[in-house]
C-alpha cells in the first residue's frame, strides 16, 4: 500500500507533519516500539508507531531519526498522548532525512491503525488472505467469543495449506491446526524457538523434529523488553531479550520458509503481529487478577489484621473461581529468575540458602529485573492443564488462565491459587513388611508413620509443575539464567497465607541449593532430611560420604560386587530381606552375604537404626 492511502482514511485520523512529497513510497509493513534502537528489528519498508516514550531531551530525536532511515524505514507516526503535540525537533530531524511523519490523535489507538495496514498489505500482496485478515478483525471487535487465532491459523490451512499452531515459550497450545502437535514435540519446538531467540538468529527459525520441517516464527508484543544503555555514548542502545524471551508466544508453521518468496515471508510476518494484538489483549485481562494478588499480598507482608485479609480473599474468590459456594484452600507458589552478568550464572546453590544467590554475592545487580520475568512464566506454567489436570483445580472454570493471580516484587513472584475445598481423606492402613507386621528393626509407631501420598494431595506438586517445561525454559535460560521454585503447604483460611507465603520462600531457597537450570522443592520437604542437607558444607560432606562409601566403591570397582546398588536397595526395602531379594534378583543367602561384606569393610551393623540412617544420608549427599 502506498502512504497516501493513509491520509485518505477518515476513521485513523492521521495529520501529515512533513514528507508530502514522499507519499508515493510503499509500506511493507507496521511496527509499534518506544526503544530507542528498534534497527534489529526492522526489515525495511515499515510504518514506525512510536508513543516517544524514548525521546528525554530535544536531542534524542535526531538519532533516533537516522536510525530508522538506515534500516528503510517508509514513514514514522508519533502519538500525541504521551507529550501532546509532537515536538519541532522531531519534526526538524525528519525533515533533515526526508522520513515522512504522521501525527496519531489521542484518541486512535496504535492497535487500529496496525490492523489497517496489516489488513492492507496482506491484500494486496495475497487475495487468498485478505479473508483471514478481515476475519481477524471481525474477531478482535467482537471479543473472545470470536474464536481467538484459531480463525486466522484455520483459514491460513483451508486457503493456503498451511498447516499452523501457536504456542507458549513452555510449548502450551494456545491456539491451531485441528490436529494437535504432541506434547513432546511442542514442547522441543518451543525448545529451538528459545534457544534460536537466545543465539540472535536471524526469524524465522528452521528446525526440524521428528523427521519433519518446521518454520518457527516469533510473536513479540509491542516494544516490551528493557533497553540496556551501551558504553559508548555514540553507540546505540539495545533491547534486552531476556526480560520477555520467556512470555512471548510463537508462530509453528509446517513448512520450510527458506524456499519462500519474500511476499510469503511477509505474508506469515503479518499473522504474527495480528497474533500479537491478540496476546496484548489477554495479557490486559490478567490486570484484575494482578492487582487481587498484589493487594493481599501488600496486607500479607504488612502484617495487616487476618480480618482484613479475609476480606480482601473474599472479593478475590468469586473472580478465581466463579459459581463456587464454599470458601476455598489457598495455596502459595512464589518463583524467581535470575540472570547472571557476562553469560555466567550459577547453577550449583552457591549463596542460594542466605539470600545471596546466583553469580554476583558481592551485591551487583543485573540488568534485567527479575520479579517481571517471574511473574509472567508462573502465569505460563501455572495456567499450562498438564500442570493441574488432575488436580482439584481440573474442571473448575472454563478457563485455567482465570484461576491465575500472580503478584510480584522487583525480585520474584508470589502465586495465589484457589483450591476447592475437599473432603480430609481417610489414611491408608500401612502394609506388613514381609507378611508378618512390621519389621524387626522397626521401632514402636514406626510402621504407622508413612511418607505423605502425593496422589492424595489436591494440591499443586513443585516437581509437576516444571515436569512438562523443564526442557524448554533450559532452553531460554541458556547459560547464564535459572528459575527456582517453591511451594507451600494449602491453607484453610486467612490466618495461614503468612505462614504459606514463608513457607513456599523458603522451599524456594532449598530449591535454590539444588543444582540445575530449573529447580523446585515443595512444603513437603521442609519437614524431612531434604531441608538439612543443603546446609551442609562441601567438605563435610565429601568427608562423610568418602569414611562410609569408599570402601564400598573400590570393593564394587575390584570385584563388580554391587554393593552400593545393594545398600541402596536394602534400605528403599526398609531392611526387608525378602523384598529386597526380590528386587534385585537374589537369593536371600546371596543378598545376607552382600550385607555381611558392607558391614565387614564399613565397621557398621545394618540391624541398627543409627548405622541404617549414616548410609541414607551418606547416600543422598554422593
């Protein structure tokens, strides 16, 4: 489309600051941004939306100018809601450089006049998707009720044979082809998506999976991301990645783009910013449930009245959880990222459990705010069903995404999940050892005493929640991010989320000791050896493991005895002769003579509790 034709359009209300003269160039395509160096994200041909929130002084317009007309920028419109009349030196500059400027009124909204041109273009550059556009359109008026993307990636497989899917950052289908991608493969999909992000490979992204091709294209929202000075006061600045690579979404397309024409290339570009009007929309929905989060968590650290707090969880639960009649169980998820300087990050709990973790315990801080990032992947990875299918959350509401409210602070985020109120389960009789009651070494109230049964937990497991993204977010942390997680115990009322919030804090810092990329820990390891072990120094441990182990590796290395896989099972077995047999394949003979050689080479009696409970925890700590 030509940029006369913008002028002749009465519902955009554009006024033309300069440039008459260049009305006849051509627009490609739209791209709204506030960075000050939006270059590597231009291709050439655009039509430039800016709020200016960039410009701080009259002399930052006349970079900011070059650099758009260095990447081929067509034109630049500035809105007049953030300064009212666009600036003179604005103007100045961009009549130095020949760029034609606009003027967008108040009162029109960048997203109009994006849908405009997108619409534009993309009929005239392909009829056959002139009527995704305008579905799209249709769509985005008439709400969520209008079917979400899945319009546009129907007809782009219906009209072009395209078969498509959007997904998360963790591989969750939001939206596509009628034929679902396998989790797996979603999920590794998603996987290269970040991944190439993170390598500053140039979109769209080739890869292929399964024996299959696919075309990986980014879905990035307007202008989001941190704009990191240089050193050079010459040089220009550059957009961060890192604070939205782990919330954007991606566009999937099975095909190979490399042997698309350029018309086709900017075709799916088109879709993508379509897709991303959409993406800004329901990230707009979630402010209720946000400022819910944030307001009980602000009374929740203040110490404020259980009254009070009850009050406030009060007007929280019918949004949470719509047609619910019973007050529900609260549970806490609070999540943190960190990001390292320089590519590194620490991965093995150094500082984790003092409050100094990650790579600077010196104090320096990073570039990029973790709290933001935090909250936004909790939101992912708790509204993702794989994670509460089967759960009591499953089936409550039309929408997980409704049930998510998630606060934050400049560091980390708190998540606030409702459970329905469940009936307490009856406990489960403990079975005999070996037929015949409890072992002989088992002292009295011991066989009654059991590990608590997660699968009559209603409530959100740590492990299972990263279980199915773990790969992915590795993938964008890359080398020098990490997220750690942790979760607490439900409560019952307001009384107990100060409690819960400690809680799921300090599950997150045992987390945290772990080493990993992605780690999680869970209120039920608070109350266990778990919670102890990573306050243990290294060289305690290595001389620990080294008095109890030793002998038994260099026997195991000597004569392929296995007498640590043994040991090992012996005790999974809780000193049961016959189960442990069984398990390893054994005599029960064979499995006393294995046992009498342990003792033999560590000074220990396996019949003891004490000696039993130094190789667990030696065993745990190797």
């Amino acid at each position: 489309m030509r940029l006369r034709a913008l002028l002749g359009t009465d519902a955009l209300g554009l006024r033309l600051l300069g440039g008459e003269d260049e009305l006849d160039r051509t627009v490609r395509g739209v791209m709204t941004t506030d960075l000050r160096d939006p270059s590597r994200y231009l291709s050439g041909g655009e039509l430039v939306l800016t709020g200016l929130a960039w410009r701080r002084r009259a002399e930052d317009s006349e970079p900011f100018v070059r650099i758009l007309v260095g990447a081929g920028v067509t034109a630049l419109a500035a809105g007049e809601a953030e300064l009212g009349e666009v600036p003179d030196d604005l103007i100045m500059a961009c009549e130095r450089h020949r760029l034609p400027l606009f003027a967008v009124s108040e009162d029109v909204a960048f997203a109009a006049v994006t849908e405009y041109v997108v619409r534009q273009v993309s009929g005239e550059r392909a009829g056959d998707l002139a009527a995704v556009v305008d579905r799209h359109r249709r769509l985005m008026t008439a709400g969520p009720a209008g079917g979400g993307p899945d319009v546009v990636l129907d007809l782009l497989g219906s009209d072009l044979d395209l078969r498509a899917w959007v997904l998360s950052p963790t591989g969750r289908r939001i939206a596509g082809a009628s034929e679902p991608l396998p989790s797996a493969r979603a999920a590794a999909l998603a996987g290269e998506h970040l991944a190439a992000i993170r390598a500053g490979r140039h979109s769209p992204y080739r890869t292929k999976v399964d024996g299959t091709t696919y075309s990986l294209f980014p879905v990035t929202g307007s202008g989001r991301g941190t704009v990191i000075p240089t050193d050079s006061r010459d040089a220009r600045d550059v957009r961060d990645v890192r604070e939205t690579v782990l919330s954007d979404w991606l566009l999937v397309v099975e095909a190979d783009a490399g042997d698309w024409p350029a018309a086709r290339l900017d075709l799916l570009q088109g879709v993508t910013q379509l897709i991303a009007v959409e993406r800004d929309r329901r990230d707009a929905a979630r402010t209720v449930r946000r400022r819910l989060a944030q307001e009980v968590l602000e009374l929740v650290q203040a110490g404020a009245a259980p009254a009070e707090i009850a009050a406030r969880l009060r007007v929280a639960a019918p949004v949470l959880l719509p047609g619910l009649a019973t007050t529900p169980q609260w549970q806490v998820v609070v999540a943190r990222v960190e990001w390292g300087q320089d590519g590194r990050a620490a991965t093995d709990g150094t500082n984790a459990m003092d409050g100094t973790e990650g790579p600077d315990a010196d104090g320096t801080k990073t570039a990029v705010a973790g709290g933001p990032v935090a909250q936004a992947l909790l939101e992912e990875i708790l509204v993702d069903p794989a994670t509460v299918g089967g759960t009591a959350m499953a089936g409550v509401g039309a929408d997980s995404a409704d049930r998510i409210a998630v606060a934050r602070t400049e560091d980390e985020a708190i998540a606030l999940v409702p459970l329905p109120t469940t009936p307490p389960r009856t406990p489960r009789t403990p079975e005999p050892v070996d037929g015949h009651g409890p072992g002989p070494d088992t002292a009295p109230g011991h066989a009654a005493r059991q590990a608590p049964d997660l699968a009559d937990d209603p409530g959100l497991h740590a492990d299972a929640l990263l279980a199915a993204v773990r790969g992915p977010l590795t993938a964008g942390l890359a080398d020098d991010g990490r997220l750690t997680l942790g979760v607490s115990a439900a409560v019952h009322s307001a009384e107990g989320l100060r409690g819960a919030l400690e809680e799921a804090r300090h599950a997150r810092r045992v987390a945290a000791a772990r080493p990993g990329r992605v780690c999680a820990a869970g209120h039920h390891e608070l109350a266990s050896h778990v919670l102890l072990l990573p306050f243990v120094p290294d060289d305690v441990r290595r001389a620990f493991t080294a008095r109890l182990l030793d002998p038994l590796r260099d026997y195991d290395r000597r004569h392929r005895a296995e007498l640590i896989p043994t040991l090992e099972a012996f005790l999974d077995c809780d000193g049961s002769w016959t189960r442990c047999a069984a398990r390893l394949h054994l005599h029960v003979n064979t499995l006393r003579y294995r046992v009498g050689r342990i003792e033999q080479l560590t000074g220990r009696d396996l019949s003891r509790l004490e000696d039993k409970l130094d190789f667990f925890l030696a065993l745990r700590m190797s």
